[in-house]
C-alpha cells in the first residue's frame, strides 16, 4: 500500500489519509469493506472520524518501473459512531510518486 497523509489534525483541523494499493493494474475497483480493497481512505474532521461506505477507485496509468500512480476515486463516507452524518467525496483525484 502506498499511504497519504494531509491536514492539520486539531479540535477544529481536517485531516486525511488515503492508502492505495501499488499493484493495481488500470481500471475500475468497488470498495467492498474487505480487508483486501484496492484503497483505504479516511476523513478527520471536528473530532468526528468517517470512513468509507461504498465507492470506486478507477486506476487511470499504474509504472511501477517509474513509480508513478494515477487515479480518480469517489466515496460515500460514513461518520464512524453514529453513521448519522455523511461526507460525499465526488471527483477525487490523485497523483503519485512513491
């Protein structure tokens, strides 16, 4: 897995982490909630935690001789204790490196 982390993690702060799979060859993957999806991903937000209930990964190009991963993602998150609130995230995008 290659894994991301972005934000600011505070009270108030946004936070993010994301793990792909580096082995995934181009093409779509649904999120299964399986010990075995193709990415992980995760929002901190005001102390409330979510995490992914259903979604897509779509790997757009995957060197890895270069090391390079492209994708587009796209979840439904799930406030973690309560499930009351909900984060859609529509047109991810990432880039990486690693």
């Amino acid at each position: 897995m290659i894994g991301i982390t972005a934000g600011t993690l505070s009270e108030t702060g946004n936070y993010y982490q994301i793990a792909v799979n580096r082995d995934l060859s181009p093409g779509t993957y649904e999120h299964t909630g399986g010990i075995s999806d193709p990415m992980v991903f995760m929002i901190f937000s005001n102390q409330l935690v979510f995490s992914e209930n259903e979604g897509t990964i779509t790997i757009l190009s995957n060197d890895t001789i270069l090391k390079k991963i492209e994708f587009d993602f796209e979840f439904e998150m799930l406030e973690n204790n309560s499930h009351s609130d909900t984060i859609l995230v529509t047109e991810g995008h990432a880039k990486i490196s690693y």
